[in-house]
C-alpha cells in the first residue's frame, strides 16, 4: 500500500514560507561567500566573473544569467514551477541586499569562518527550497533536463556543466580556491540532512515521487501535486539497470 499523500494544499502556506526562506538564505550564503574572498561555489565563480567584465552586481548578473539558462529549458521541454521562476530574482536581490549590509572580511580566521558560515547557510537553504516543492531552479533544472534527453547520468551532466561554468567563471576574473573545494565537499551532505529535516508531509526525495500518476511521454512523470518536479528514468552511464532518481536526488551533488 503506497503512503497516504498529503492533500493539496494542506501545507501550502509552510511551503511558500520555506521556498522564500530558503531563496533569500541562499542568495544571503552566495554574498558570504564572496566576502570571505577564498573561493565561491561553481556558478558563483560564473557570476562573480561576468560582473568584474560587465560593471553589473553579481546579483543582477546572477538574475539574467538565471533567465538565460531558463530559455534553455524549452529546446529539452522542462516546466518551470512556481520556484523556478522565484530563485530567478529571489536570490540576485538577496545576494545584493546582504552584499550591501556585510563589509568585506579581513583576516584569515575571519574568512574562514564567514566562508564556513556561508557554506552551512547554502546547505539549510537548500534544504529549505527544494523540500517547500515548487520546483527546481533554472541552472538545476538544466541538468536534470539534460539527463532526461541525453540519457546520460546525472553525475556527468552535473560535472560537465559545473567545469564548464567554473572555467569560463575564472577566466573571466571569478574567484576559486579553498572556498570552492569546501563547497563542493559539504554540500551534499548537509543539503541531504536539510531535505530531510525540512520535509513538508515527509521525506520530498522519497515520497515527493511516491504518488506521481501523471505521465508525459519521453519526460519521465510528473508529480501530481502539480509541482513540476519530474521523476527522470534513464540508465545511468556503464549501469544496465534503469534508475529512478527524484528531482530532489537529483540536484543533490552525486
């Protein structure tokens, strides 16, 4: 017997509270980052870069970037949500807004632990976002369209885009260091702990799956909360089996 779904609407008002939350707390971790000056995560190298080459703020970099990348969803035929088109300007304005209020960090112990502050923050947010259910954000929403139409693993999609954008980000002026390392390293695991412990009606990257009945031929299922969140199956690179990852699995760093 499958797990009595949550009815629709029941926690609307939590997840609306979390997916903002969890929007504004990531763009506020992306501006620590960039204060404590020892690296920033991958598409923050990007953003950080084009705002040293255009004069813009890296929040209003971050914004169009994300726009951009959200045209990129209709050649794969992705469906934003209501949280697709939010982290668009969500984060850009929080990131500016906290960018405003911090002064730079000087010295190394300081930096360190602004950084490790801004790592943890990144974490909870994204926890917060994607278990409020609204669907993933453009540049994640990239790479699971790319799985879904290439067949190829999330783990090579996810890498692939992530150099890519982490080299041009460098060349262009972005920072990368310790700081990028630590990220990458702590990521997964404390946005998977954050899944868990904000979970609305249960654990989204085990049950957000569980009541999907709405398929949409050669895009994998919708969830029938009407989230957008689709449920990619396609085999995994060297694997002969098929895998079924839910969204929240797979925009977690494999």
């Amino acid at each position: 017997m499958s797990i009595t779904a949550v009815p629709r609407g029941a926690h609307l008002t939590r997840r609306l509270i979390q997916l903002y939350v969890g929007l504004a707390l990531y763009g506020a971790s992306s501006a620590l980052l960039v204060r404590a000056g020892l690296g920033l995560e991958p598409w923050g190298v990007l953003h950080q870069g084009l705002a040293e080459r255009t004069g813009l703020s890296i929040g209003v970099v971050s914004i169009v970037v994300g726009a951009a990348v959200l045209l990129l969803w209709i050649p794969i035929r992705q469906r934003p949500g209501l949280g697709t088109v939010s982290n668009v300007f969500a984060v850009g304005i929080a990131m500016d807004g906290t960018l405003a209020l911090v002064p730079d960090v000087r010295g190394l112990a300081a930096q360190i632990a602004v950084m490790a502050a801004g790592v943890v923050v990144n974490g909870v947010a994204t926890g917060l976002y994607i278990a409020a259910r609204f669907g993933p954000g453009p540049r994640d929403g990239l790479m699971t369209g790319l799985h879904l139409r290439t067949g190829r693993s999330i783990r090579l999609v996810r890498t692939l885009i992530e150099v890519a954008v982490v080299a041009t980000g460098f060349l262009l002026g972005g920072t990368l260091g310790a700081g990028t390392v630590v990220y990458a390293l702590a990521i997964g695991p404390l946005a998977q702990f954050f899944l868990r412990f904000f979970a609305v009606g249960g654990n989204p990257a085990t049950e957000a799956g569980a009541d999907a009945e709405v398929t949409e031929p050669g895009t994998g299922t919708e969830d029938a909360a009407g989230d957008g969140a689709a449920v990619a199956s396609a085999p995994d690179d060297g694997d002969a089996t098929v895998t079924a990852r839910t969204p929240e699995q797979a925009i977690l760093p494999q």
